[in-house]
C-alpha cells in the first residue's frame, strides 16, 4: 500500500502591507462620540491590507485581521482613516496566506511597492481622519487617534 497524500509544503510568503486599528474613533453628530476599535476589530489590532480600492482615492480598504470577539481570522471591507501605522511586512503566517487567497483581486507587492503603497495609504488616512467632522471641536480630553498622536493640531 503507497500513500499517495504527501504532506502540504507552506505556502509562499508574501508581501503585504501591515497597520494597526485606532485605539479610539469619532463618530456621531458632529464626530462627539468616542468608540473603541471598530465594530470588527479591537484597538491596536494589527490587519493586513488584502486589497485597496484606489478608484474612489483610496478611503476603503480589504483587510485581513483576527476578528474582535471570537479571534478567527476575518477578510473585511474598512475605511483607511480607522487605521494607521501602514508598513511593509513579509507575511509567513498560513492562515494570513490562506485568506489572501480568498480575496478577489489580491494586493501582492514587492517590498518597494509594499512600502510606496504604506507610505500612500498614511497620508490617505491621515487627510480622512481630519475630514471627519473637521468643523465640530473634539470633546474634553479627547482619545481619538487624531488627538492622542497630535494630527488634529
């Protein structure tokens, strides 16, 4: 008897571009409320971005994270200003790969396009951030991303 099944090599590492989800998020009349992470994902947590949606000047993003409730790794549509911290990184994790598959249209780059793409999508969200509710003043002691890393000014 041969055993035709051989064992699954890993796959190929890729190169991706990697951020972190805001602590804190404006939302509400006027951006007065504060929410902690997204509806997805925790604050801080790190995301990998799978797609990016330049057409409409790059506001969504398809991103691969662990899911904030039950921790299994998720493929999501989110905007680019709920993010910050872009940077290239080489990406060995299977279950990160495996997802990345799954993604119509997936962003593979090269190290240089990883980190031009990073470098882009940190000054997309950054000018995203400052558009929301740019004309109401942030509540007392603020902890939106914006205020805590001194974007707002």
């Amino acid at each position: 008897m041969s055993d035709s099944t051989e064992p699954e090599s890993p796959p190929e590492p890729a190169w991706l571009v990697a951020a972190n989800v805001v602590a804190w998020r404006r939302r509400g009349v006027g951006g007065q409320q504060l929410f902690p992470g997204t509806k997805s994902f925790k604050g801080g947590a790190k995301v990998y971005v799978a797609a990016v949606h330049w057409g409409p000047g790059g506001d969504r993003l398809t991103v691969i994270g662990r899911e904030r409730h039950t921790g299994r790794w998720i493929v999501i549509d989110t905007a680019t200003r709920h993010l910050y911290g872009f940077h290239p990184r080489l990406v060995h994790t299977p279950r990160v790969l495996a997802r990345l598959n799954d993604v119509r249209n997936p962003g593979r780059f090269g190290p240089e396009e990883a980190l031009d793409t990073s470098e882009t999508l940190e000054r997309y969200a950054q000018r995203y951030r400052a558009e929301v509710s740019p004309h109401s003043p942030h509540p007392d002691h603020c902890l939106c991303h914006a205020c805590l890393t001194g974007e707002c000014g």
